[in-house]
C-alpha cells in the first residue's frame, strides 16, 4: 500500500533533474555538468561497470576501494553498514540516488546504510568530499556521495545480464535492458543478492558458535525519459528494494533476555526497504537556458523480529518539489565562461517509530511526528584563463528551529598543462532529526549541527614512459570545525559537544606501461571530541590503499591491498561484555581479481577477498569476512 500511495502521489505533480552523463564531468559539486579535473574540490568517480568486472556485488564493496570514505560495516556484505567521509560522523555523509536524497528519516540520525544495494543499476557513483551544504542541504558536512543511475543508450535495445556465485552460499543475479525508441529513452534494471554468510561473532568470543548469518536483498529501477517536443521533455525514476538480514544480538540484549548471553538464531532485520521515485518535467527555453520542476520522495521501513514476533519498527517517509533553473551564459566580460543554477523547493518529512518488545527490554521509544522545510540555492561556475571560480549559497528554513544559511566558495588554478593547485571554504549543518527532537528522551528545541571546513589541494600529471600522464601525483588537506553536536546530556539528548578534524591525503600512479597501473594512497585523520579531547569513534588514523592494473588486450587483472589502522571503539570482551572504549586493532585485506571477455559482449571474471584470511573486525565484535572467492559471467549485447 505504501508503494501504490507513493506512485499515485508522483504523477499529480513534478519531479527532480535528471543528471548528466559525459564521461569527464560530474554534477554533484555543482549541480550543473563540470569538468572534475578543475573542480576545487576532492572528488572521485567509479564507474560501475568497472566495479563489477572486478567483482564488486555491492555498494559498500566498492566505495571500500576509495581512500577518502571509510566504510565501517557490521559482519559481512548485507549487513549495517556506515560510511564516514572526511573523518566526520556517518550521519554527516549526504548520500543521493540520481540527486534525489536518501538518508533514512526514521534513523535516530538519518545516517544511510551502505550494506542493502547492489550496483547493477547505476552507471557511475560521484563522491565529493567537504562541506556540501551550501549545495544540498542537511548532512552534507563530510561530503556526498551520489549514486548515478542508467539511462537509456544508443539502439533500441541493449540487453545485459550478470550472474555470479561462490563462497558462503553466496549467490548474485542481475538482468536489465535499455535502449531509444525515437523520443523515448528507457533503462530498467531487476538485482538480486542472497548469502548464507558467516558467523557475525568473532572466534575470540565465548559467544560464537559458528552459526551463519546470512543477508538477502533485491531491487527493481527504472528510468524513462519522453522528448514530448524540442523544448519539453518528462522523465521518470522509480526503484524499490527490500532487504533482510540474520544477525547476533550479544552486545544488544541484556543478560536476562538469553541464557549467557548466547546467539539468538532468531533474531533479524526482517524487512529493511527503499522506494523511490521521481517525475520531472524540463522546458529548454532557450540553447541557454531551462527550467525544470520536480516532485518526488522515498519511503523506508524496517523492522526488526524475533522468530517472527516484531521487535523494533521504523517508518519514515519523505515528499518534496522544487523549481530549478540553469543558465550558462557563455562569455561574459573577463570570464570565458560562466553557469549558474539556483532554485527553491518544499519538504516534508514524517516518521512513525514504534516498538513491539519483549517484557524483558527496556520500555519502547516511540516517534510520531512530521516537520516540513523550504530552502532557496544558487550555485555559479566560471572559468578565466587557467582560474576555475565556484561559489554556492544556501538558505534551509525548518519547523521548530529556524533557518540555517550556509555559503562554499573554492578556487583552482591551472598552473601549467600538468598542473593545478585548488583552495575552497565552506560551511555546513545537519539538522536535528524527528528522533533527537520528539523521542521521550529528546529535545523539540535543538539546535542544528554546524561545521565550516577549509581545504587545500594539488594535482601534478607528469609526461613519463612515453604517456602524457605516466605519473600521477595529488595532496590534500582539510580541517574541519563542528559545533552544536547532538549527544547525551545525562539521559537526554542536547547540543553539548563540538569536534574538530584534521585529514590529508595523498596519492600517487604510475603508468610504466600502456597496459600498467600501480598506484599508491595514504590517508591521516586526526578526529577528535572537541570537548573531552577523545578520539571520534570508528575513525582510523591511518589508512593505506593500494594496487596494480593490467588491462591487455580481453584480460585485465587487479591486485589490491588496503591497510585500515587502529581505531577508537566500543570494546567487548571474549565474553561478550562491554569493556568500554578503546582502541580496535588494525586490519590488511588483500584482493585479487581477473576478467577476460571470451567473445564480444561476453566475458568471465573471479574475485578473491581477503586473500590472507586475515581474522578482522572491521566494527569491534563484528567478525569480518573470511577468504572468499566468487566467481562470475557477463553478458551484453555486442
């Protein structure tokens, strides 16, 4: 029911742009299509039909290769997974499906669980790192990450399909087709995802039986797009994925609740699900100019159970319209070029959490309630000479706590053909959710979270071994300030912390060969409680990424290793009691994956994750992963 009423609600208004899809520019810094190569900011792209070819089934898989987010997951893919971007909270990271936002309104911090997606319906996945409010809003303190899905290609038909299997009882699937039919574009794509999984306990605890704790997902998307005329076109976005998962309750339930705090074979996520959609209507006024109007929303659900007999609750759905407008002008005086978008839009957010419990847990935390928002953006691009200049602005108005404006404005200089050095500021917030406000033990007068960052950078493209970019080189430091953070006073939530995070990165890729990449990261993160001078929870201190590439020819071949360090967590003893926080161990996985297309539009590929069968916990008493090997076939049409 909750799906029809959504469906039948998109097609009485308007929906949000539809993003662009050339290959070198990206759209989630500023809204409108930029080269990311002079962008003043931190951003990464995976393409993902490179990600599946290597063997990444799942969302979570492959933002795990990228060096600036910190994926921190609860057992296995298909479990609770976090992503920390920046070094700031889970919760700070904005995450989108097409623009469209999807933070989970029901969550006591709308934080986005990276654990439930596959990737078989997205072309690519844009991650920009900072403060990203000025641009989207709420959450966006760390940075966004935006998932981009398929559109329709050249032909009228182009059929793909993805099978895979291997460890674990671990099986995936995926199927789509898309293609142009005269005015009408289309894209639709069905995934699927199920694995028996491994013991979420880790062996070192008394509470591990060795009982597996298996995780299903799948999704349907589809995106239509109808010229109607030369100058008015619609598109459609729809996708629904549910999801469910086993897990171990040792660090959840009270010793009363299971004798010795033992596995509950019972007890799951039973139903973790998305909808979205989205209808948009776009006028081209004029070769410079266009306007668009949307309208759109998700729903999310969860619930948890115990043999059947619900536990938790969660419902939260969120509606909202905008108007929006681009105009790129050309030159303009001094500039060569200049674009700038801007528009308004209206949201509403409500939330339904209530609890089913056992006599034995503590009473429920029961959440009805709804809060409504309009904000107004600007963004503006413009290039003079070798100087990119980008500025954004942006005001958020909220029920019950105000307005909160916030403002980027960044720099990049090309110093010569091979190098450019960049510079931005910005500020952000993450409002209050429904939970921190209206829960028996929150607080209706919040204050929202504010943060400002600066950051510095630099990119050096060296000609070597006969190429134009031979070497790679890149620096980046940011440091980031943030007041007002929401956390416990006594037994009730108020705004009594502030953090402060200091991260640099660098990078370097060599091309020996026309067939050959090697590169090498090295991430530093110094995040702190501003307050009590602890360390931020789950944030390494350091971490390493590497790896090499062959591509000859129809084989191509990755060889990679990721080094996590030592980071501050909640500790649980090997009998399963808290020991407060300390520091969780560091971490090396080693992956290998080979490809090789046999036939035009057919190709074959293997994975192997954890090649050392390294024992981890990549979440304190959350036991990663084993040696895991899959192995898969995929077909397109040629």
């Amino acid at each position: 029911m909750r799906k029809i009423c959504l469906l039948t609600a998109l097609f009485t208004g308007l929906a949000a742009p539809a993003l662009a899809e050339e290959d070198t520019l990206v759209v989630t810094a500023t809204r409108t299509p930029i080269d990311a190569r002079v962008l003043p900011a931190d951003v990464t792209i995976i393409d993902a039909e490179e990600a599946l070819s290597r063997g990444d089934a799942t969302l979570s898989q492959a933002l795990a290769s990228t060096p600036g987010v910190n994926v921190s997951a609860s057992g296995g893919p298909g479990q609770q997974t976090s992503l920390f971007l920046g070094g700031a909270n889970s919760e700070h990271t904005l995450v989108l499906f097409d623009g469209l936002r999807i933070n989970d309104p029901s969550s006591p911090k709308s934080a986005f669980d990276a654990g439930q997606d596959q990737l078989g319906a997205l072309t690519r996945i844009e991650i920009v790192e900072g403060p990203m409010s000025a641009v989207y809003g709420s959450d966006a303190i760390g940075g966004v990450i935006n998932q981009i899905a398929r559109r329709g290609g050249d032909g009228a038909f182009n059929a793909r399909m993805d099978l895979s299997g291997g460890s674990f009882g671990t099986a995936t699937a995926a199927a789509g087709a898309d293609g142009t039919l005269g005015a009408f574009r289309y894209a639709v794509t069905a995934e699927g995802f199920a694995t028996e999984g491994h013991d979420l306990v880790p062996e070192r605890m008394s509470t591990h039986t060795g009982e597996d704790d298996g995780a299903q997902m799948w999704a349907l998307t589809g995106a239509f797009d109808l010229a109607l005329s030369n100058v008015f076109a619609l598109d459609l976005l729809v996708r629904t994925r549910e999801a469910q998962a086993e897990f171990d309750p040792f660090v959840y339930a009270p010793p009363t609740y299971t004798e010795q705090r033992a596995e509950d074979s019972d007890l799951e996520i039973s139903r973790n699900d998305l909808d979205i959609a989205r209808l948009g209507a776009t006028w081209a006024l004029s070769e410079n100019f266009s306007l668009r109007a949307s309208y759109g929303g998700i729903d999310q659900s969860r619930a948890q159970s115990d043999d059947g007999v619900g536990l938790l609750i969660y419902d939260g759905q969120r509606r909202f319209a905008d108007l929006t407008i681009d105009w790129r002008a050309g030159a303009v005086g001094a500039l060569t070029e200049l674009a700038i978008a801007g528009g308004v839009s209206q949201e509403e957010e409500e939330v339904d959490i209530s609890e089913l419990f056992d006599p034995s847990f503590p009473p429920p935390s029961v959440v009805i309630a709804d809060q409504e928002s309009q904000s107004a953006f600007v963004t503006a691009q413009g290039r003079l000479n070798q100087l990119t200049l980008t500025a954004a602005l942006r005001a958020d108005d909220y029920d019950g706590f105000g307005t909160e404006t916030t403002w980027r404005a960044g720099a990049s200089y090309d110093v010569n053909a091979y190098a450019r050095i960049y510079a931005a500021y910005g500020t952000s917030f993450r409002a209050p959710t429904l939970y921190e406000r209206f829960v028996s033990f929150g607080d209706p007068t919040l204050a929202a979270e504010e943060g400002e960052s600066w950051e510095a950078g630099a990119d050096l493209r060296v000609p070597a071994f006969g190429q134009d970019n031979g070497l790679e080189f890149g620096l980046l430091y940011r440091s980031t300030e943030i007041d007002n953070l929401i956390d416990f006073s006594g037994f009730n939530y108020a705004n009594v912390d502030r953090a402060e995070i200091d991260t640099a990165e660098a990078r370097v890729a060599a091309r020996p060969l026309d067939w050959l990449t090697a590169h090498l990261a090295y991430v530093y993160t110094d995040a702190e409680d501003a307050t009590t001078g602890a360390e931020l929870r789950r944030r390494p201190e350091e971490t390493w990424h590497a790896g090499i590439s062959v591509e000859h020819g129809a084989f191509s071949s990755t060889l990679s290793w990721r080094q996590i360090g030592e980071r501050s967590d909640f500790l649980y003893g090997d009998d399963g009691f808290s020991l407060g926080i300390g520091d969780t161990p560091a971490y090396d996985l080693v992956r290998l994956s080979a490809s090789y297309a046999f036939l035009p539009g057919m190709s074959a590929y293997v994975a192997v994750d954890n090649v050392l069968d390294e024992d981890y916990e990549p979440a304190n008493a959350f036991a990663g992963a084993p040696l895991g090997i899959m192995a898969g076939l995929r077909l397109r049409t040629p």
